[in-house]
C-alpha cells in the first residue's frame, strides 16, 4: 500500500509537470496562431498540439521515475503502448472541450480551460493512470520480459 501512495504521489508530480506544459502550450497556441477568432477549430487543434507535447514530457517522467522498477527493457514499445494510452486520455479531454465548446457554446477562453484542462484532466487522469498500472507497467509484463531475455540470452550460448 505504502508503495502504490509513493507511486501514485511521483505519477501527480509528473502529472503536474505535464499539466503545466499543457496548459501553458494550450494557452499560447489559442492566444496567437489558433486563436478561435482566426481558426474556428484553433482550441481543439490548440488542445490537440499541447496535450501531444504533455505525452512526450509526461512519458518521460513516468518511464524513468513513476515507473521506473516497472518499466520494460524495450522503450519503444512501451512508448507506443503509452502513447496509446495517452491518446484515450486526449480523446476524453477533447471531448470534454468539444461538447463545451461547440455543442454548449461556451467559447471564452475560460470555459475552454475549465472544460478541456479541467474536468478533461480528472477524467483523462484516472483513465491513463489505471492503464499505466494495469497494463503498460504491470509488473507481471516486466518479468515475462525479463524471462524471455534470460531464455534467449541462455539458448544462444
């Protein structure tokens, strides 16, 4: 138990980190280049370009901290096997923003945060960090990982 709460307060610290990056890109991206005002579809593809950039920041801290005596031998398919999940975090966070924005008509830059960095996020979060734990970094995966290394390493001797 103790364990999964030192685990689970590195995966918020990453998820902060990530937070900041998103909502930072997020926000200059839709004040500048995708403001709604030049782009009908700039927040959404604001959102798209941030959160794209908060995977790659947040993969990094959950491989080599978060996770990092779960993590697998082979990063790149753990990193696509991430990157998957992250993008199901994304669509909940997109969708958030969508129905806000678009169906709901709430367009103020505000509403496109509390909608898309806000309730986006808590839903997004749970979803991802229940993935990470039960599949991209189970435990049981590392050492079937671990054991066939160890079977290939010994039948080529």
């Amino acid at each position: 138990m103790r364990r999964l709460i030192a685990q689970l307060a590195r995966f918020g610290v990453v998820g902060a980190v990530g937070f900041v990056v998103d909502f930072g890109v997020f926000n200059l991206l839709r004040a500048t280049v995708l403001s709604p005002e030049d782009v009908h579809s700039g927040p959404f593809w604001a959102k798209v370009v941030s959160t794209t950039v908060a995977i790659v920041v947040n993969w990094i801290g959950n491989r080599y901290w978060t996770f990092r005596h779960q993590r697998r031998s082979v990063a790149a398919k753990e990193g696509v096997e991430f990157v998957v999940v992250s993008l199901g975090g994304m669509v909940i966070s997109l969708g958030c923003l969508a129905v806000s924005h678009y169906a709901l008509g709430f367009t103020s830059a505000l509403a496109d945060n509390v909608s898309g960095n806000g309730i986006g996020l808590v839903l997004g979060t749970a979803f991802r960090f229940w993935l990470y734990k039960t599949w991209v970094y189970h435990p049981d995966r590392v050492e079937q990982e671990s054991a066939r290394s160890t079977e290939a390493s010994s039948s080529t001797r």
